[in-house]
C-alpha cells in the first residue's frame, strides 16, 4: 500500500507592502493640542490590524534627530490615533514607523504641519525652604569670621603675653643682679 500527500500552496506567501496614511487634526479641545490619525492598509486596500504604530516629531538637537511621542496598535480597519502637544509652535515634521507584522512589511509615512499649539513652558516651582536656604551663606560666613576673629584674639593675646612675661622676667632679672 502506498500512501501520497500533497500539498498545496505551502510556500509562504510574498511579503506584502503596507502604506502608511498620516494625517493631523486639531483636537476638540484647542488645549489638549492634535490627534495624529494613522491609516496601515495594503496596496489593494486591505487593513493592516494589531500592528504597533510609532510617532517621531524630527527635532534639530545637536543635528538632525527624531524625538519618540508615543506609540498605538491598529485596530481591525487599520486605524489608529495618539493626542499629541507640541512643546513649540511652528512647523513640525512627523515621521510614523509600523512594525513588520505577519506577511506585511514595515511601513513608515511622513507629515508636516504647523503647530499654532503648543505646551506650556515649564516653570519649576521655588524649593519649600529657598528664602532659609538663600540666607544660609552668610550665616555660614559669620560663623567662619567669627571663628577666625577668636582664633586671631587667642593667638594676638598669647603673643602678648609672652612678650609681657619675657620683659617681666628680664626686669627681675636686672633686679637681681
């Protein structure tokens, strides 16, 4: 008895190329900044879900760098949004990265837009004790004065007094002989 399998169309399927549609809308609440909506489908329009979509905003820090904002996952149509608040106003490039997920390749897009938002600059808050702290030098250099002006009384008053006994001691003496 023989027994025959065959198989069919086992070879993986060709990776397919994702595209990667960006597009920035001002949020409802003008405060909370933009909404950073994403779009993963396929050539033929197919959605790409549960992928991990990371944003960048490009920044000029020492050259030319991508600065992380955050990351999402696509849902069942492809789609995916993150809230986003600029720490500037002005232009801003966006690049958005999806991970390679199953038979689909990475995919990445690219927005610019101009930010008419922006964060709050921060402002750090005075230390609970700053007014004792500012005035802690000069109390230091009081007690440091202070302590030297001793140390120069003590050291003044010996000199004086064994320049007093010796001239004590030499007027005995003269007196002795």
């Amino acid at each position: 008895m023989t027994l025959m399998l065959t198989f069919g169309n086992v070879a993986l399927a060709d990776h397919l190329k994702a595209i990667c549609d960006v597009q920035v809308t001002a949020s409802a609440k003008l405060e909370q900044g933009y909404v950073l909506g994403v779009r993963l489908h396929t050539s033929d329009g197919r959605p790409v879900n549960e992928a991990t979509v990371r944003f960048y905003d490009k920044v000029e820090l020492f050259g030319d760098r991508e600065m992380y904002i955050g990351s999402s996952i696509t849902d069942g149509q492809g789609n995916t949004s993150l809230r986003y608040l600029p720490a500037r106003l002005g232009t801003h490039e966006l690049v958005v990265r999806s991970s390679s997920k199953d038979h689909f390749t990475a995919a990445e897009g690219r927005v610019t837009f101009e930010a008419t938002v922006a964060a709050p600059a921060y402002r750090s808050e005075p230390a609970p004790l700053a007014a004792f702290s500012a005035l802690v030098p000069y109390g230091v250099g009081a007690v440091v004065i202070s302590v030297w002006a001793l140390l120069a009384f003590a050291l003044f008053g010996t000199a004086r007094g064994v320049l007093g006994g010796a001239r004590d001691h030499a007027q005995k003496k003269g007196d002795l002989a």
